[in-house]
C-alpha cells in the first residue's frame, strides 16, 4: 500500500526525474511560458555557452507586459526599448523553433489567460513561466509557479527545475457566496486574515463547498491571487466542471487518449487520510466585497468597515502605507473620489469578468472626471465580448474597450497614472507605485470597480440597485 | 574586529561588510526594481534603479534622508531588511540590480521565494535570521551612526555584530552553490539521459502532453 498522498505530492512524483538531495528534486516540466521582459537575459545566456532550447515544443511565448492598449487595429510599440524586447522575443522563438503569439497576433494576450482558453493547461502537468501569477493554472489542477530569469534559462536548456519541494497547507471554505461577493473577494479575505506571508513555504490547495460551486474561470482568480499570501502554488482537485472545461478547449485529447486522459485525471485529488502541514477554514457566506486599503494584498477591508488603527506589531507598515494612500484610520473607503478605474490584468480580464462589468454598466454612465479602461485579457476574451454586446454596453456607458495586455496591472507600457491619482482596480497588487509614481491603488472585484466608475468613487456595488444575472 | 570589507582574500566563505538597515516589511521586488528599469535586453545598468522611489523623489532629486543616500554609506555591502524581503514580482532584475549597487548580502527574517532562488542563482546571500534575532541586529544597525560591520561567517554559518551572534542556517545545496559558484545548467546536463528516459515514459503515459504548445498553436493558427 502506498502512502497517502496529497494531489500536490501526487503532481510533484509524476514530475520527478530525480532526487537530488533531501529538500531538491530535479522536476520535469510540461510547459514553459514566456513574456517579452523576463526572458531575453535567458536566451542570451544560451547563447553565449551555445546551448540549445532542450524541448521547443514545450514552450510558449507572447508578448503581454510592455505592449500599447490603444484600441486600433494594427498595433505599434513605439517606445524603442520596449519593441526591440518584442523583437528579441520574436527573434529568439524563431531561432529557436518556439511558438509565440506576437504582437498583432489576433489571439495574442496575457500569458495566464491565453494558455489555459486554448487548452494547454491540462490537469496534472507542471506549467511555470518567468512570473509570478504562473499559481493561476492550479485551478485546473496543474501545478503553476513562478520562476526567475535564470530559471528560465535552465528549463530552456533542459526542460527541467531544480525544485525545492514546498509544504502542505489545505485552504477549506464551505458555505455559499452571498449576490455580489466573487472569487476575488474571497481570495482578498484570505489574504487579509492569513497575511501577505501567510502561504509563504507552501503549496496550497483550496477545497470545499464554495471552491466546488466556483466556476473554472472563477477559481483561476482564486489560484492567481494565491501567489499574494506568499504561496508557492495553489491546486483546486480537477472536478467534473474543470475537466469539461479543459475538454472543450483541448479538442486533440480525443479516441482511446481522451479514455486514458480521464482516467488519471480522476485519480488527481488529495487522498481522505493525507497530511497537510497546515489548515484554514473560511466561512464563504461571510464574505463581504473587499477593498485594499494600503499598499500590499493583505491590507485589504470589507467595504462595510473601517481603515484600521495603527497599533501593535503593525503600526509602523501601517502608517507607512496609510500615508501613501493618503487614508487615515478609522475613515471608512466608502465615498473615497477615484479618477481612474482599471478593469484587466490576468485576475480579472476573462469572459465572466467582463460580463459582470457590463452588468453594472447597462444603461449608466461612467461617472465625469473618472477615465475608466477596460482591457480583455485576450484577443479572444475581447472578440466573445464583442459579438455578446459586451463592448457595446461599455463603450455607451463612456468606458474604454482597449486591446489585450497586462497594461495598467503593472503600468510597464503607455498606460500610466500620473501622481496621486487613485484607481479602482480590478488587478493584483497595489504596491507603491505599481500603476505609476505616487499612484494609489485599491484592489477590489470587476463588479465593485465598475460601481465605483459610475459612482466617481468607492463605493459598495450591492448598494447599486442592479440586478444580479 | 577587523575591518577589511568585502569577501575574505582567500574564499567566500567569510564576508565583512559594511551593513546598511532599511526597516520596511514586505518590501516588494517592484520596489527594489521599478518597472521603467526592466526594459532592457541585458542585465547591465540596474544599479541606477535599485530603490528608486526610495532614493529619489518625484523630481529625481536625491533624497538625502534615505541611508543608501548618505556619504558614510555609499560602501555598503549587506543589507538588514525587514520581513518578506523580495515579495511580488519574479523579475530578477531586483537581484542583479542590487549586485550591481555593490550589495553582497541580504539579512532578513524571511524573503520572497522567488527572490530567494534568484539570490542563489546570482549569488547574493540571503540570510535568513529568526525575527527576534534580526530585530535585535536592525535595532544595533539604527543605533550606530554610520554603517555598522558584520561578518557573514559560512564556515560557523553565524552572523557577527559588534554586540551579537546569531547562527542561521542555508541548505548544503545553496551553500555549495554559493561558495563553488555551481553552473546549475552544467550540473543538471550531468543529468541529461535520464531527462531523456523521463520524458519518454512521461509522454507515453501523458500523450497529450507531448508538444503540447507546438500542437496547440498550430491547431488555433488553421481554425
Ligand atoms: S496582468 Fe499583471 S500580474 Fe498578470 S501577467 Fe500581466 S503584469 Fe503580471
């Protein structure tokens, strides 16, 4: 009899070409995706020793993060370092026989929202990629996670990682998400209470009732969010609903392989009796939308409560960031005015976001003096949107429907704040001068950042009057 | 203690360096590398934006409250930073940035495991105190005027202060990384027939898994 395993542990074995010591194996990895910035300093150092790319086949690029958004059919990067990385990009996958989705590729998007829409993302396999929210594939049961630059180079090379095997830690939250309270809600409170090193050393696995009623794309903004509490992974057991999901998409799994495929997708989940290092428990029906209040994930309050008091072993980080955000405690964020609203980035720029936006902006106005953005994550995120009339409804609301890419997540292109604006954003991290110098941000829903477009301000998307679907 | 800054003459096993304090949680590799520094195609040049929103105002004038700013600590070589070190983004531009200021050593409770891989892959100890302990050095650091010395000793794997001794562990692993300087590459290479078997029971097992970015791509580019 073998040991019972987690799905983490039973993903790490199938991956394991070797042990290299008793903290390090050498892990196999199915799919490597690449971006225009983290990736040339790896081709280089290939080059320079003469090496080879081990496993073409096994590698993706696109070019997401410095790309312009403008909403015009030929798109132009004129910062000059910024296409010569689209070029190298372009250069280095051409050399190397990789495929890529180039800048006016019409399926072009951000990597975590491209890979799995076309079915590459399959449960059971290692996907990483030179960022950070590579955790976002574990939705489908895959393990995702984020590698550096020199990383990069090696799983060029060699197709493999030397992994330092992490710890177990199991997230359950029963319970049933109340109207208007979304995965992004959910994962903000989990950061909040758990902190933004509160996963830090561990893979973890969301189960329960809530996780189950989530849909797929739902759960991708769970995992990818995951990566903010310290995590390095984060694994939802592929249920029915995951598999249909992929199936769909990956129309080359079919014959005797789909009944092969099945088979051991079905044997991808925690066994009853094994041991996670750690446990949660959330309560979902508990969930109010969330709404960062400082300058990291985890300073985050329910729209219904106050900015916190600096004391105890948080006051000093806490007025650090209070004065950034020009806040001060006990104020409550309701009414606070925004000049800019971002709806994208890999969070949050899939279909259901997007639908979710158009939900509120139907037959409103973006409120005058904000300029609100909408950026689908993809050239086929934003083709669905426009033949469902999404884009209508955003463009005669006075919200921008722009062209895929990170855009303002990380504000590396032409879509910058200027100082002290302060945004509603759908996104992932309201770090310090993440969306520009001095520019605040507050992370919260699709849904609460649309309302706080047509409010002007912050504000509690259930107090709108508009009908959930 | 003697003052002779930088790794020992001989190996790197001992490094004395003058050691600057930035007592700030969380502080994220965004941060350490700003997004307008990573549009290069090299790694060189990164040490103009390392804390560059810390270093300079909005005007790009030098801050010179901020330590790195101040003349007695343009030598520094280690920095005692606060929890989560490295957060956030992968980018290993935050590391190569702080190599190329001169930082040899960071000493933090804990750091950012991304950032910490990227440490050993360039190079830059990182050094992992217990909070209680690190709180003691950071208080010392801030007490001094002027850059405070500090031995990172990996033969006794402590951490010296003028008034402290605190043991810290690395695995063997990175350990031999950081002293050999391994080309992690060349040692997996060592490795290469058994990637090859791997892959090929892998893929019997996984068909759908062979190829899978080239198939794909090719699919959705004849749709
Ligand atoms: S959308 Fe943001 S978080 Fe996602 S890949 Fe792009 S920059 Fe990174």
């Amino acid at each position: 009899m073998t040991a019972p395993r987690t799905l983490y542990r039973k993903l790490l074995d199938s991956h394991t070409v070797t042990r290299l010591d008793d903290q390090n194996i050498l892990l196999f990895c199915d799919l490597h995706l690449m971006n225009e910035y983290t990736s040339p300093q790896a081709f280089s150092g290939l080059l320079d020793r003469k090496r080879d790319v081990a496993m073409p086949g096994q590698n993706v690029a696109t070019v997401s993060h410095i790309i312009p958004t403008d909403p015009v059919r030929h798109r132009i990067i004129l910062d000059p370092a910024s296409l010569q990385q689209a070029q190298r990009l372009k250069s280095n996958c051409k050399q190397q026989g990789i495929p890529l989705f180039d800048t006016n590729d019409e399926l072009q998007g951000i990597e975590h929202i491209i890979a799995p829409e076309h079915g590459m993302i399959r449960p059971g396999m290692v996907a990483i990629c030179g960022d950070s929210h590579t955790t976002t594939y574990g939705a489908l049961g895959a393990l995702g996670f984020g590698i550096g630059t020199s990383e990069v180079e090696h799983v060029l090379a060699t197709q493999t990682l030397v992994y330092r095997t992490a710890s177990d830690m199991r997230i359950r939250v029963d319970g049933q998400l109340p109207l208007w309270s979304t995965a992004k809600d959910l994962v903000l409170m989990i950061i909040g209470r758990i902190g933004a090193q509160g996963a830090r050393g561990y893979v973890l696995e969301f189960c329960g009732s809530a996780i189950n009623a989530l849909s797929v794309e739902a759960r991708f903004t769970l995992c990818n969010m995951a990566v903010e509490a310290g995590a390095r992974g984060a694994l939802i057991a592929p249920d029915a609903k995951a598999v249909d999901y992929v199936l769909q998409r990956a129309t080359d799994i079919d014959g005797p392989q789909r009944e092969s495929a099945l088979e051991y997708w079905s044997t991808l989940y925690s066994d009853s009796d094994a041991l996670f290092d750690c446990e949660h428990v959330f309560d979902a029906s508990a969930v109010i939308p969330q709404v960062t209040w400082g300058t990291s994930p985890d300073q985050v309050i329910p729209i219904t409560a106050a900015v916190p008091e600096a004391i105890g072993a948080q006051r000093e980080s806490t007025e650090k960031a209070l004065s950034y955000t020009k806040l001060s405690p006990g104020m409550v964020l309701e009414g606070v005015a925004v000049q800019h609203v971002f709806i994208g980035s890999c969070t949050n720029a899939r279909i259901e976001d997007l639908r979710q936006v158009a939900n509120i902006a139907r037959g409103r106005k973006v409120s005058p003096g904000v300029r609100a953005m909408v950026v689908p994550g993809s050239g086929a995120v934003r083709q669905q949107a426009e033949d469902e009339g999404i884009a209508r409804i955003l463009l005669d609301a006075g919200f921008e429907w722009r062209k895929p890419g990170c855009s303002m997540c990380l504000a590396m292109n032409n879509d910058v704040l200027a100082d002290g604006q302060r945004c509603a954003s759908s996104t992932n991290r309201n770090f310090e001068g993440r969306q520009g110098r001095g520019a605040i941000t507050h992370l919260m829903s699709p849904a609460m950042a649309a309302a706080a477009a047509i409010k002007g301000c912050i504000t509690d998307v259930r107090q709108l009057g508009v009908a959930h679907d | 203690m003697f003052v002779n800054w930088g790794w020992h003459m001989t190996d790197k096993s001992l490094l004395v360096g003058a050691a600057a304090a930035i007592k700030i949680d969380n502080l994220d590799t965004d941060q350490i590398m700003p997004k307008q520094f990573l549009r290069g195609l090299d790694k060189s040049g990164l040490d103009k934006g390392l804390l560059w929103d810390l270093r300079y105002d909005e005007l790009g004038q030098t801050r010179s409250n901020f330590i790195l700013n101040q003349p007695e600590y343009s030598k520094v070589t280690v920095l005692i930073a606060g929890a989560n070190f490295g957060c956030g983004s992968s980018r290993e531009h935050a590391v190569w940035g702080l190599l190329q200021f001169g930082i040899q050593a960071v000493i933090a409770p804990s750091f950012g495991e991304i950032f910490y891989s990227n440490c050993m892959n360039n190079g830059l100890l990182s050094v992992m105190l217990p909070q209680a302990l690190l709180d003691a050095l950071m208080a010392e650091a801030l007490q001094q005027t002027g850059p405070m010395t500090v031995e990172i000793d990996l033969e006794e794997m402590v951490v010296r202060s003028p008034a402290s001794r605190s043991e810290f562990m690395l695995s063997d692993r990175h350990r031999a990384m950081f002293l050999d300087g391994t080309d992690m590459i060349e040692s997996t290479f060592s490795h290469e027939v058994d990637i090859a078997v791997f892959s090929e029971i892998h893929w019997s097992k996984y068909p759908w898994l062979r190829d899978i970015a080239s198939r794909t791509k090719e699919r959705i580019d004849t749709l």
